[in-house]
C-alpha cells in the first residue's frame, strides 16, 4: 500500500556502503517502517541481479539503480513511493555518466537526485578524479537549477558528498586539514555551491540546525568512534532556495549501539512542506 502522504514530501538519504551486505544487517527492516517518500541511495556496489528482491523491487516502491561500470563500486539508487515522471542517469559527463555516482528522478513539483561524489585520496589519480568531477558537476547543478526554475520546480540533490565543509561538520577537524574531505579547496568547492550567486542551494540540515556541532552522518568502524560520536558530516541535502524554505525539520538517524549499524552512515532524513 502506498504511503505517499499529502502536505509533506519526506526524503531521506543514506550510503548503505553496499546494499547486499547492508540488506543482511537492517536495512530491509528500515526500509519497511521508514516514512520517506523518497530514499536516495549511494554506494550500492551491487548490479541489480545481485540484490535480493526484497531491495531490488519491494513492493510499494518505484526503484532505478544506476551502477557502476567497475564491478563491485559506487553505485546509486533512487526509491519513490510515487512513479516519476521522467529519470535521467547521469549528468552529462563522458567521463563519470558510467561511474554510478549520480541518478535523478523528476516528481511533481521538484527533481530529486541521488549522489555520490567520488571520495578522493590526497597525492593519488583518486583526488584528482575528484577534483575533475566536481568541476563538471558545478556545471551541472548551476543548470539543472535554472532549468527548473524555469518550469516552475524545485530542486533537491542528496548523497554523501564526501566534503565536511565547516569546522562543526568535523569532530577531529583540526588533525585532518591535511586529508580529502577537508581540504581548502574542497570546502571553497561546496561554499560555491552554496553561494546564492553562484550555485544556488541551501544546506538544509545545516539551515534548520545552525548553531550545532554535526549532526555527524558517518563514523569510522575502527576504534571507537561512533561510541564517542568522532563523525564526520559529509551526508547532505543541498536544495534549491524555495524547497529548503519549506523544510519542517531534519534529523539523522542514527543508530542506538554500534551492534545496531547497518552502514558506517546514518540515514539522513528531512520533511518538507508541499
């Protein structure tokens, strides 16, 4: 049955840091009692042959996977309760469109995106890929916002971004200005994405929790840093300025113990105002 709600439009955002072994541990029990319209998914790592049916197709959900041409990495999904209209996968780049890194789908009233920027690794191909994607998808946002704007819509991208762009996104951000994911020019990268002149949107989590440390979305499993809430937030929702002025509230969902995890991520989830 469909639990498509009139008034809200709730979205989530997850990486399940892949799906198969994340189906075994939580996540089909999530997915079950979760209230979103829409989840966006990253890191899949699975073909959709390779996902059981429970998560490849469940039932009261329209699904599009987009994996990755390199076996076994990234990969993003895109679950709506409602059929959409019109889905694209990728954005137009040669290099990335077969990267399984970006899915979007077009509902009534706002596109919807699922993203996963690649992670990058300072002195390595890895950042420099990095680098690479997120000048063309600069590009990208700039334009889907202005063709949306010019039909009359909203816009929301979610995913792990893999960039904590202020200090309160980063518990330890003072031993990693030095590592990918809170370099200067990562951060500079993701100011101009939320720079109204520039790329347009708004960080809506950090929008409707200004004043706070987090909320952290990813924990490292080694040592004990989700018991000591040592977190990254890398995990966003970036929307464009009319739909995140209608975000009711956002919160992570984050798990109880360790034991209970699913991902290194938590779930991210944000209620909107139709």
């Amino acid at each position: 049955m469909c639990r498509y709600r009139a008034g809200v439009l709730t979205v989530t955002t997850v990486n399940v840091n892949g799906l198969r072994a994340a189906a075994k541990k939580g996540f089909v029990e999530w997915l079950a009692r979760t209230e979103a319209d829409v989840v966006c998914l990253q890191e899949v790592r699975a073909e959709p042959h390779q996902l059981p049916e429970e998560v490849r197709q469940p039932d009261g959900w329209h699904v599009v996977h987009a994996p990755a041409a390199a076996k076994g990495r990234a990969g993003v999904s895109l679950y709506t309760r409602r059929e959409p209209d019109r889905v694209r996968v990728g954005f137009g780049s040669a290099e990335f469109d077969g990267s399984g890194r970006y899915v979007e789908a077009d509902l009534p009233g706002v596109t919807v995106a699922s993203l996963y920027l690649p992670s990058g690794e300072v002195g390595t191909e890895r950042q420099d890929e990095k680098i690479r994607f997120m000048g063309e998808f600069l590009a990208h946002l700039k334009e889907l916002r202005e063709r949306a704007a010019a039909d009359g819509r909203e816009v929301l991208v979610c995913g792990d971004w893999n960039i904590a762009h202020r200090q309160a996104d980063l518990k330890n951000w003072r031993g990693n200005q030095k590592n990918s994911g809170f370099l200067p020019e990562e951060r500079e990268w993701l100011t101009r994405v939320l720079t109204p002149a520039d790329g347009g949107y708004v960080d809506v989590i950090r929008a409707l929790h200004p004043d706070t440390d987090g909320p952290y979305t990813w924990w490292s499993y080694r040592g004990r840093a989700f018991d000591n809430d040592s977190g990254w937030r890398i995990d966003y929702h970036c929307a464009t300025p009319g739909l995140a002025a209608r975000a009711l509230k956002g919160y992570v969902e984050r798990a109880a113990t360790h034991t209970d995890r699913w991902s290194d991520h938590a779930p991210v989830t944000v209620v909107y105002d139709r």
